[in-house]
C-alpha cells in the first residue's frame, strides 16, 4: 500500500503530472527547485510544498528533471528511505539508469526509468504512455501512483530499457521532423498548396504524429508554442545514437538526424520550441513553411 507519493521537478511536464496525485493520494508532497512553483501548485493542486528531504521520505518518488546528469546530481547528496522506490520520469541515459538502479539497491530503495511520452497535453489529462525499466516487483507496487497520469504504462524490461525505448521514439520523431520539412519546401518549391497538400498526406501513407499535430497547429500557424524545448529533443537524438554506437550498428538515417537537431538547436537560442527545427531548412531553402 503506497501512503504518500512526492514528485521532484515541477516544469512543463511535472507540474500537470503531480497535479493528478492528489486525486488518488491523501499525501503528496512536491519540490521544485525554484520553490515558488512548489507553492503555486500546493495552493492550485492541494499537494504540499515540502524540502526535497522531506520528499524523499515518501514511498513512491517521482522526478521528472531535463537530463539523467540532473538527477544525478541531485541523488548525490540525499538520505532515502529503505523500501521506497524512486520513478524518474525524465527521459535519461540507459547507462545512468542502471548505475542508479545498483547505487539505490543498496540502500533498499528501487529506481526505475520511467520516460513519458505524450506532451504537456498528455500531462495535463492523464493520459501519457510510460515505459518502465527496472525491477519488476517495484513496477507493480509502484504501478498505482503511475496511473494517476498514465495511459499505457507498459514494463519494458530491465533498468534503462525504458529510457532506451523513449530516446528512440523520440529519435524517430526526429527523422520524421526532418523528413517532412524537407518533403514540404519541396513541395511549395513547386508551387502546391501546403495545408490541402498536409489533408492528402494525412490521408495517405505518409502521414505521421508530425504532419497530423505538429505541422498543422505549430509549423503553418507559425506559432511554434513552446511546450518541449529543442535542447531537449537534442538530447533525446544523442541518447538513441549512442545506444546504436554502443552496440556497433550503422545507422546512417539516426546519425542524420541527430546532426539535423543538434544543428538546428545550435542556431537557436534556448527557449524555443523542437517544432522550430523546421526554420534551419527555411533559412537553407528560404522557403517559408506557411
Ligand atoms: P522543463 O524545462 O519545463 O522543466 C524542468 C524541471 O526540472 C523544472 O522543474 C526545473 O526546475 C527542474 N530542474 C532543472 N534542472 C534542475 C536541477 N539541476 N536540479 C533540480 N531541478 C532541476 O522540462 P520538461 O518538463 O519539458 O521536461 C522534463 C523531462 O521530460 C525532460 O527529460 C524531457 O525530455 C521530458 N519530456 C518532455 C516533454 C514535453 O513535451 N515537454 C514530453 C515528454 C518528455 P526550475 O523550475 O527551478 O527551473
């Protein structure tokens, strides 16, 4: 029986996640380290705005942080409770995962890689998939504070096999961003109309989560809201590469792309949007997507 659930790293995708828990747990405590946020989402949410000791000391520890480095870093110096198990929902380093995984075990305390995917829209209603790596008996005991926010939440095998799983759905993601930037100035090279030809394609072989949301809402609106920053997707292209690396793979479209992300993320400062990346092949083509 889990007693009280705490989540670390209220940002764009924390803060809507840790609002759920509430609904399922009398106990949720939260810290973020511009603590102002912990206060808001307390007075918003009910949850409590503790020191990140004192969340700790929950039974089910979510931390939804930018890199694995991060959480790291922050596990460096804190005391953990025997028996609790840790649910980083960051989208990490398999390496990382299951250095933490050993370094937690003894002290009696279960990490598990636990990336989401989904958005801040996922976030915000609940409905995010999860893919977990680590002990299977702590996924399950764990497995009822996850679903305060999960849709699918599927246990994909031993630590960082989650996070593995995510760095190459957001890899894919990636090629597919590139693709279709390239496959769209191509087409209003030619003079075709980008919002009839985006209906065709969605109606078509090629259609994908890039041209059925990302396109239509960010790239043609130009509105390019910031929900997932670039750096971010940067990061996620590195992580899948270098698994492919590690295992001595050539994957020639992978590298491709990870160099198209980090390219674009290198000519653009750190707030915008991974939507964004669209706007290196307009300056290559001077084609506007719109
Ligand atoms: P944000 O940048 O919005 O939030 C990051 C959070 O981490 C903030 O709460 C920030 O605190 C905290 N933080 C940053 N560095 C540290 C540190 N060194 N020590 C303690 N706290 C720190 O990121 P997102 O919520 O967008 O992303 C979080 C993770 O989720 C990433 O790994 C990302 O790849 C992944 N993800 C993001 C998605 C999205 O659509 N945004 C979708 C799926 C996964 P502070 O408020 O003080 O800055």
């Amino acid at each position: 029986m889990i007693q009280s659930v705490a989540f670390i790293g209220l940002g764009a995708m924390g803060y809507r996640m840790a609002a759920h828990l509430p609904k399922h747990f009398e106990q949720v405590l939260v810290w973020n380290r511009n603590f102002a946020k912990a206060k808001q989402h307390a007075a918003m949410y009910g949850t409590q705005a503790v020191s990140l000791q004192d969340a700790v000391q929950a039974d089910v520890i979510f931390s939804c942080l930018p890199t694995s480095a991060d959480v790291e870093q922050l596990l460096a110096d804190l005391q953990l409770k025997s028996g609790s198990i840790w649910v980083d929902c960051t989208s990490g380093v398999p390496e990382s995962a299951k250095k933490l995984a050993q370094q937690l075990k003894k002290d009696g305390v279960y990490f598990l890689d636990a990336p989401v995917s989904g958005q801040t829209i996922g976030a915000e209603k609940g409905t995010l998939t999860v893919m977990i790596g680590g002990d299977a008996a702590a996924f399950q005991k764990a497995l009822p504070a996850i679903q305060a926010f999960g849709g699918l939440i599927k246990h994909v095998g031993e630590s960082g096999a989650g996070f593995a799983v995510k760095a190459v759905n957001n890899m894919l993601m990636a090629v597919n961003l590139c693709a279709v930037a390239e496959g769209f100035t191509t087409l209003k090279a030619h003079g075709v109309e980008l919002s009839e030809a985006l209906d065709c394609i969605n109606a078509s072989s090629g259609k994908s989560m890039v041209t059925e949301t990302i396109f239509p809402q960010r790239v043609l609106t130009r509105e390019f809201p910031v929900t997932f920053a670039l750096p971010l997707l940067a990061k996620d292209t590195g992580i899948a590469l270098d698994l492919a690396r590690e295992a001595k793979l050539a994957t020639p479209v992978l590298a491709t792309a990870r160099n198209m992300i980090q390219a674009a993320n290198a000519s653009s400062d750190n707030v915008v949007d991974f939507s964004s990346a669209v706007k290196m092949y307009e300056s290559w083509s001077k084609i506007t997507l719109e």
